[in-house]
C-alpha cells in the first residue's frame, strides 16, 4: 500500500501533471495506493503525521522542496515509514544532491522496485530540514523577493539578485562548528546535508547526503571588486569552492548566530532568527533510493 501526497499547485502545475503520469504506472503495476492532496499550507504535515499512526506506511511525496520539508516534520516515528520523493516543484534541490530520478516515471519505478536506504537530514530546536540552512546574501535575495512588486518568476529572482548585489554588504557572524567558536564577517554561510540552493545552485559541491556530516561552507568578506568573479564561480557549478575567500568544515553540530540585522533561511524559508542551532542526524530517515 501506497501513500500518495500531493500538493497540486507545486511547480506551477507541474506536479498535476507529473501525478498523471505516476497514477499510470502504479495502476499499471497493479498495486494498492491512495491519494492524499495539501490544501492549505501544512497540510502535509498534519497528512503525514496521522498515517505514521500505521503499523506501516510507504509515503510517496510529489511536490517541490517545502513539501518534502513538511513531510519530513510531520514524521513523529521513523521506524514505521519510508519515504519515496517525486520531485515536482521549481527548485527540486534535495532530489540533486540524493541522486533521485528528476523524471517522475523513472521517481515512481523507483519506488516500486522498493530499495531502500538511509539519508540524512538536519534536526533544529523546532524544526527539521533536509537540505540546507544558512544567512548572508542569499537570505538578503529572499527577502528582496519578497518584498519586490516588480517583475515575476525568474525575472523577479535576478532582479532581486542584482539589487542585492548592488547594495551588497557583509553580515557578522557568530560560528560555532562542534564547540569551537569564532566570528567572522561573511558574504554567505551554509550549513547543508544537500547540495545546491536556488534551484540548482551549488553551495556545497562536496556535500553528501548520507556521510553523517554537515558541510559548512563560508564564503568570507573580500574586496568589492572580487564580488562578481566569485559570485560567477557560485553559479558556475560551484566553483567558489576553491576560492581563497571559501572555507569550508566538515562537523556534526553548527550554530551560527547573526550579529547585525540580518536574518537566517532554513531549506529556503527566511525565519526571523537570528541563530541557527543544528545538528545532522543520521541512520534514521529511511527512503526508496
């Protein structure tokens, strides 16, 4: 038996169309499954959270990233469930750095085949995330996005982009990777299981999201004029990585603290906090891969 949710507006219409073709290939498989549609935010995790009342149950999400992430925080036990990811959205980030099929047949044949492994995910004071959570620049995009009237979908993001890097600043942060402590003043900073942002960006080329890890990767403060190059570095497959301005660590908790007015994101969401408390928590989420 199969759980099927689904949110029917992910990805501008995408995710109906990708449940079209992933309704034909259960029913041509002959397997019992039942759908569930989100129709209101946090509608998947209130879902999710009264099947993991099963003795069992095989979930399949089909939509983008912040439906994957509510699922995730509707899971009370994970002995008694495995995930299968159809990945749906716009973004589609954690399907990248997992390895998973990006064609929703190719997702759902996946599933049935019925192969399963762990991966990891991030645990916070409140909340879980799969993906990546951080502040900096990236964050500054989000909220002028937000707040942008101009433009709309990817026009609306580079502009929201390009105003931000005009005004760009750099934000200081209070670091703390395993206990040792140290602040600094950076373009960005990510502490990611996954590896990309934005839909495809590459924040973390070296992550893996299944090593018990989090990469932590900063991007520190450096001469203006050596904004653009590293940023085209950034977009060009994550090629930052190598910069001399690029740190990064391999650690099991992080907490980063803002030390100005900016703010922090968590698998894309801006919160308003200014401290990110995490840790990686392996072995315990169990998915079709």
């Amino acid at each position: 038996m199969y759980d099927v949710i689904l949110n029917p507006v992910s990805g501008k219409g995408n995710s109906m169309k990708a449940y079209m073709t992933v309704k034909a290939v259960l029913d041509k498989a002959g397997v019992e499954w039942a759908l569930h549609k989100t129709e209101y935010p946090l509608h998947a995790t209130e879902i999710v959270r009264k099947l993991n009342e099963k003795e069992h149950a095989d979930v399949i999400v089909m939509g983008g990233d912040g439906t994957l992430n509510e699922v995730l925080n509707g899971i009370t036990d994970f002995s008694r469930i495995n995930l299968g990811i159809i990945s749906c959205g716009t973004g589609n980030d954690f399907i990248r750095a997992a390895g998973l099929p990006s064609d929703p047949a190719e997702a759902v044949r996946l599933i049935l085949a019925g192969n399963t492994g762990y991966v990891d995910f991030l645990e916070l004071p409140m909340r879980r995330a799969m993906n990546c959570a951080g502040a900096g620049m990236d964050v500054d995009v989000l909220v002028r996005y937000a707040s942008m009237k101009a433009f709309k979908g990817k026009m609306k993001y580079y502009a929201s982009l390009i105003d931000t890097l005009i005004k760009c600043k750099f934000h200081k942060i209070a670091l703390e990777v395993d206990g040792v402590r140290s602040e600094k003043s950076v373009f960005m900073i990510a502490a990611a299981n996954g590896t990309c942002i934005g839909g495809g960006m590459k924040i973390s080329p070296n992550s893996v999201t299944d090593d018990g890890k989090l990469n932590v990767v900063l991007i520190n403060e450096m001469p203006k004029r050596k904004i653009l190059p590293t940023l085209i570095k950034f977009l060009n497959g994550g090629k930052h990585i190598t910069s001399p301005y690029t740190e990064e660590y391999l650690a099991e908790r992080v907490r980063i603290e803002v030390l100005d007015e900016g703010l922090t994101e968590v698998d894309g969401e801006v919160m308003n906090e200014k401290v990110i408390d995490c840790k990686i928590v392996p072995h315990t989420l169990m998915i079709f891969k």
